[in-house]
C-alpha cells in the first residue's frame, strides 16, 4: 500500500475513534460558506489540527475544522475549510481529507465552493449547481500507481456530479424560491485571479464558472465511488475589460451573501439525500 494511502486510513481510524460511525453525507465548506454550520445540533467538533496527517489551510477566511451533528434529522458532516494547490500543497494532500472521509464511510458527498461567475445568467450572490467541471489544474489525484482495491485505474467520468442529488437540488430550490442557475465549473490553479483574456477563453471552453478548488477532491471521492453533488457559490463576476479589481475582501462578503441562500437550501434538502 503506497504512503499516502497508509495515511488515508490513520485519518479514517482517527475519523472512528474521535467521532464514531460515519455519517452518510459529508458537506465540504469552502471560502466564506460557514453559514450553514450554524443549523448543526449535537455537535462535536475536531479541529484540523488535531488530527494526523490533515493538511491546514492557510488562507484567511478557510478555518479549519471538522464538525459532526444533525442538520434536522439528518447525521451530517461538515468539513470547514479545504486547502488548496495554490498554497503549495501536493494533489495527495489537498484530497486526502474527502479520501479519508469517504474511506471513513460517509460516502455522499456535498462539494461547495465560491466561484466567479463567466456566463452572463450569473450574479454574484447568486448559486450554480455545478453540472460538470473542467479540470484545467494540469494535475490529477491519481497519478501513479493505482489501488485497485480503492477504485479503478481510469474511473469513467461522465455522470460525475450526480443526476439524483442535482435533480433533489433542483426540486427543492424551485419549491423554496431561491434562484439557481446550472453550469460548468472550470478548476484551475490560482491563486492570481483570471485576466480578461483568460475568462474569455475558459468561456469558448465550455466553461460557465471559475474557481481554484473542488476538481481533484471531485476526481478522487469520484473514484472511490462516492455519490456526488455540486454548488458554487458565485462571489464576483470573472475578470473582464474594464470591470472591477478583484479582491479577496470582496470576494468573502459576496459568498456570504450566496452563502445565506445556501444554507436555507441544505437545511431543507439534506433529508432527502
Ligand atoms: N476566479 C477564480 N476563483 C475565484 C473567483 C474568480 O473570479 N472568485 C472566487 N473564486
């Protein structure tokens, strides 16, 4: 068994001994999405750094923290804050934590992140439910040699982004009101926001949102066969002549207004999973 599947399976056993039976449905928070942290009842909670071989985030905004409860009825957990390639971690371990979970047992998996809008139906504010990716990191989780007995060596892609769980999420954003686009989320390296001349080109590529996480945690929990869905939280429009800089800042206070939305839509959704 290579390395970094040794240490997949110390955090799931540290999973067990410190939070008991996985939950079926694990939810992964990322920039300014913790809203939906605050509906949790019966919690326990680990902080990242108490655990073994968890990589922490160093980016403002990303805390870090795995917490354990009932979003209504429904036992889920919630994973605050991710880290990213852009920090300097390796592809190992920026889907070590969703390996470890899924490997743990929770094997539905809610992907969220904030994203800049590229297609015009976008507003900042507002939510896309991701309905495939491009990953345009140039990396990929399963490089080297692969472990038959965690998933195949070239796992089929094309329904990714589950058709249930996006079709619960259609169903339930449509009987709330809330407004919701579907779309293509292109993953890339970051961390420099795009140039207009790049989100021009991730727009003839197919692509309808951007951002820099989800794509390699999406392929290796895809691989171990997890069921998954996805949300982006759109926080800004993509760069383009003439419109705003982007910063940081602005970025975390527009996908705290998605992230109101957002948490209405989980609270109501979960149980149905
Ligand atoms: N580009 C890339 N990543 C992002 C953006 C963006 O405009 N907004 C939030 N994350």
């Amino acid at each position: 068994m290579s390395e970094d599947w040794k240490k997949v399976d110390s955090v799931a056993k540290f999973l067990g001994e410190h939070l008991g039976r996985a939950p079926e449905v694990v939810m992964v928070l990322g920039s300014g999405l913790r809203d939906v942290a605050s509906g949790l009842t019966d919690e326990q909670s680990l902080q990242f750094d108490e655990i073994p071989y968890w990589p922490r985030s160093t980016v403002s905004g990303h805390t870090g923290e795995l917490r354990r409860g009932k979003l209504g009825d429904k036992d889920v957990l919630l994973q605050l804050g991710r880290v990213h390639l852009y920090e300097g971690y390796s592809e190992e371990e920026v889907v070590r934590p969703i390996r470890s979970i899924v490997q743990w047992g929770a094997k539905k998996v809610l992907m969220t992140n904030a994203a800049g809008g590229i297609n015009e139906y976008l507003k900042p504010g507002g939510l896309m439910f991701i309905d495939d990716h491009l990953n345009l990191t140039g990396r990929n989780p399963l490089i080297g040699p692969n472990d038959d007995s965690r998933g195949e060596r070239f796992p089929d892609m094309t329904d990714t982004y589950s058709r249930r769980l996006r079709a619960l999420l259609v169903e339930e954003a449509s009987r709330l009101g809330i407004e919701f686009k579907l779309g293509v989320y292109a993953g890339l390296l970051g961390p420099s926001y795009e140039t207009p001349a790049e989100v021009k080109m991730l727009r003839t590529m197919g692509a309808d949102a951007v951002g820099m996480s989800t794509v390699l945690e999406v392929i290796a929990a895809r691989h171990m066969g997890a069921e998954i869905a996805g949300i982006s939280c759109i926080s800004n429009m993509a760069a383009s002549y003439g419109g705003p800089r982007l910063t940081h800042d602005d970025v975390q206070v527009a996908a705290g207004r998605a992230t109101r939305e957002l948490a209405r839509l989980i609270l109501s959704v979960v149980s149905k999973l």
